[in-house]
C-alpha cells in the first residue's frame, strides 16, 4: 500500500509544491477577485520588481 508522493498529492486534489503555470481556476480568480488581465499583470509585475530592488 505504498503510494507515490505525486499519487498521494493528486488524489488529495492538492497542487504540487512546485508549480511552474496557472491553473484555468487561478486565472479565473485573479481576474474575477483581483480585476487582472494582461496589461494589469505586467505592469503590477514591474511595480512588485521595482519595490523589491
């Protein structure tokens, strides 16, 4: 009864600890909860960047 990492996270219905893209349900939250799209992204991305540094 030894399950894989992987196979224990999928069937928990968790995402992996690394996560390398946006799931469809990520996108549709940040653009129903956050108002986001394209445009607003980049240029929130760039503000983030330039806070940070």
């Amino acid at each position: 009864m030894s399950s894989s990492y992987e196979e224990v996270m999928e069937s928990k219905n968790f995402l992996p600890f690394h996560l390398d893209h946006l799931t469809p349900r990520m996108i549709q939250i940040a653009q129903e909860e956050l108002n986001e799209n394209e445009n607003t992204r980049s240029s929130s991305i760039e503000q983030l960047k330039k806070l940070i540094i």
